[in-house]
C-alpha cells in the first residue's frame, strides 16, 4: 500500500478519527507524529499504529490551544521525523450538552470554540512558515456539516466550524502562488466516542467509514485534490474519483451569503 512518502502531524490523534487517520497515513508510507493532551494514552495509541503498520509514529503531548506547547510540540516533531508536509488539525471538543445558546455553560461554551479555532490557528502559524520555505505542503482542517448550517443545540460545536471555513478559506488565499495549500474535510458521521456521546446521534446506524475520511485526505497529501483548495469536501458523500476529476469553479463549495433575488443589492 506504501505510496505516501514525508511527514504528517495529526492533532486529537489518539483516539477516535484522529487515531484512524494516523494509523491510514502510517499505512501508506509516511511518518506520523501524533498530538494530544493526554500523554499515556497518546503514546499508547501511537505504539499500536506503529505495530500495526510497521510505520513510524511519534508521540508528542501538548495542549493545541497554548502557544508555547504548540511551538515546542511543532519544534520536537521536526527535530525527530523532519519538516512536516501534511498538517492535520483534527483535535477540538463538543457542546456538553443539547441545549439552546442561553442554557449553555459560558466556560465550556467558549472551550469548544477555543478548542477548534485557536487550536487550527496555532498549529498552522508554527508549521505553514516551514511549508513555505521548502515551497511544499498540505493542511486538513477537519469541517463539518453544523459549520454550513446553524445547529440549535449545539450553537459552540457550528460556530466553531463556521469559523475553521474561513480559517481554511484565509489560509488558501494567503498561500496562492505557492506550492502549500489548505482544504476542509468534513468526515461525515463516523462511529467514535465523541459522536456517541451526542444524544443526536443515538440509535444512528449509517456511519460513515473512517477508511473513506484517510481515503480523502491521503489524496491530498499526495496532491491530487489542489484544485479544492480551501474547499470543503466530505467524506462518505463526495466520490474520490469525481474529486479527482472535477474543478470547482467560483465560490462553489465555499461559505457565501445567498442574496434574496436579484433586487438583492448584495447579489
């Protein structure tokens, strides 16, 4: 299967996606470094892609939303694997609880979206600056379905979202011209700890498989997709080989304010 070659760094990587993807890139040939906050259980998830691989892993512990965990995590990778050329920010957490925006705990309402948003933020501003310098590079920011669309119970998780959309969006114009690009890859509902522990999701059959999110975002490590770039694709819905072989045109794929007709001044 070997057809990957360089250095991937996964954020949330020990379990659920983040692990899956992990486990698919090793698999295909490239060494994976792992980030997440809980050490003993990263490093042990990262020893079993690696037995289950025969790939070579890291495991490194830092917290995505403090800088200086981040610039030291970004820093260890690069000294023990090599400069990274595939970027994976997957780490980020979801609203406790069903509630609407007036019922929900304000500090965990804002870790969700810290999670997700300064956590994408800080790991992009220590790894693309390398990318750009060897003119050479890939960032995945994990999207979702709740980030085109507003989600009544789960307003922190949908704004998060919306906001990783223009993250990737900003990254994509900013890197025109260069050899470096950024994409959105919605995984669609894969069965993992975090989404069972959504009572939305109780009693839900149709996962999604993990095999078909690596699938997509192996894809774009190898550069197939460039013409997506800061688009959003979704795993589980999108063909691999229609993905292939279409090019978007205009703001297709992208987060836009529809107008109301063609009266519509903003139109």
């Amino acid at each position: 299967m070997p057809e990957l070659e360089g250095v991937a760094l996964v954020t949330g990587a020990s379990t659920g996606i983040g692990r899956h993807l992990v486990e698919g890139l090793a698999r295909r040939g490239m060494a994976v470094a792992g980030l997440a906050r809980g050490e003993e259980r990263l490093r042990a998830a990262m020893a079993e892609a690696a037995e289950a691989t025969g790939g070579r892993t890291l495991a490194v512990a830092a917290d995505v939303t403090d800088q200086a965990s981040v610039e030291a995590a970004v820093g260890e990778v690069r000294e023990q694997l090599g400069p990274v050329e595939l970027l994976v920010n997957n780490a980020g957490l979801v609203d406790d609880a069903e509630v609407p925006l007036w019922e929900a705990d304000p500090d965990q309402w804002w870790d969700v979206v810290t999670s997700h948003l300064r956590g994408s933020f800080l790991l992009s501003r220590a790894v693309v600056p390398w990318m750009l310098l060897r003119n050479r590079g890939r960032v995945v920011n994990l999207a979702s379905g709740m980030g085109t669309r507003a989600n009544p119970d789960y307003s922190a998780y949908s704004v998060a979202k919306t906001g990783l959309m223009r993250i990737t969006e900003s990254l994509a114009l900013s890197l025109e011209g260069s050899d470096v690009r950024a994409f959105d890859v919605a995984p669609g509902v894969v069965d993992t700890p975090m989404t069972r522990s959504m009572r939305m999701w109780q009693g839900f059959g149709d996962w999604t498989p993990p095999e078909e999110v690596v699938g997509i975002v192996a894809a774009i490590a190898g550069g197939e997709l460039d013409q997506w770039s800061g688009r959003f694709v979704r795993a589980g819905k999108d063909d691999l080989a229609t993905l292939r072989s279409t090019t978007p045109e205009g703001t297709a794929r992208q987060l836009r304010l529809r107008p109301y007709g063609e009266s519509d001044p903003l139109a």
